[in-house]
C-alpha cells in the first residue's frame, strides 16, 4: 500500500509540490509567530498552522501569482484562527477539572472526619481508668516502647504490658458502643 500525504516529499501533483513549497517557504516564519500568539504553546501552534495550510489548500491559492501575496495573507489566517479560538474560550465558562473539585471537597471532609475521630477517641480515653489511659499515652501517644514507659512510669515492663492489652480491648469496647450509638442515631 502506498500512501502520499499532502506536501510531502513525495508529492507527485504540482498543487502537492506547491503546498510542500509553501510550507518550506514559510513555515518557521509562521511557526514563530504563531507561536508567541499563543504563549509558547507548540501543539496549538502546530494545529494553526495546520489548519492555515488547509486553508490556503482549499483556496487553491498556493503561489504567488496574480499579484497576490500569499506571505501576509497566511499570517491573517493564522492571527484569525488564534484570535478566534481565544474567543470561543473566553465565551465558554470556565471548565473546572473534576480531580481539583473532588480534591478540594476530599480535603474538607479529611480534615472534618479527623476532627470527629479525635473527639471521639478522646471521649473514649476519658472512659477509661486512669492507669490504662496513663500506659497508653505513655507508649502509644509518646512513641516510646514499653521499655522506655516502665521507666517513666516507674512499674515493672510486664505490667506496662498487661496495662496496654486490658486498656486496648476496654478503649475497642468503647468505640463500638460509640459506633453502635452513632449508627442509631443515623437511622433516626
């Protein structure tokens, strides 16, 4: 299968020829210029620039005969193309991106759900005993071992220990009746 685009090398036809030669002619001039017309974007001043060939190609206007000056009138297209999709956008509103609004709305209910979760862990510590909410902000508040808290605290590792396992099933004891509570309120 043999396929010849548009101005390419192989062109055979001389409006073919003429296109490829008009693009060489004028093509980098056409680029730079388009290109700060569109803030250095090289994909839309690509597809302007494409879309003034197609142009120039559908007027069949691709030489300089007939007095015409096809150098100024290519850059007309262009600056309108440029101008024009400028205000296509500027009439449209402006298009929010669903990961910035999600986000945005993923941000409020993280920092409302750790609020409500601090309040609840600290109405469920205040339930406990003294000494279980004592080894617990020792080791697990502090980030220390249970080493490091029988020392701070003064009583045996093993007590430290077994302080920490009995405060953790009470603390879980807790939370699902606050859990239980909060789902029979929602059901309300």
């Amino acid at each position: 299968m043999n396929l010849t685009a548009i101005g390419s090398a192989s062109a055979v036809s001389p409006e073919e020829q003429a296109l490829r030669d008009l693009y060489l002619d004028h093509g980098p001039a056409l680029y730079s210029y388009v290109l700060r017309m569109v803030d250095g974007d090289a994909h839309r001043a690509e597809d302007v620039i494409q879309e003034t060939l197609l142009r120039c190609w559908i007027k069949q206007n691709l030489t300089d005969d007939e007095g015409m000056a096809v150098r100024p009138w290519m850059f007309r297209v262009a600056r309108n193309l440029v101008v024009d999709a400028h205000r296509t956008r500027m009439a449209r509103p402006t298009e929010i991106s669903v990961t910035s609004w999600l986000g945005d709305m993923g941000t409020e209910v993280d920092d409302i759900e750790r609020m409500l979760s601090s309040m609840v862990l600290h109405d469920a510590l205040q339930a406990l005993t003294p000494a279980h909410r004592e080894v617990l902000e020792a080791t697990f508040f502090a980030d220390r071992t249970t080493q490091q808290a029988a020392d701070d605290l003064g009583i045996p590792r093993g007590t430290v220990k077994s302080r920490v396992y009995y405060a953790l099933r009470s603390l879980k004891v807790v939370l699902e009746g606050t859990a239980g509570a909060v789902e029979e309120v929602a059901d309300r």
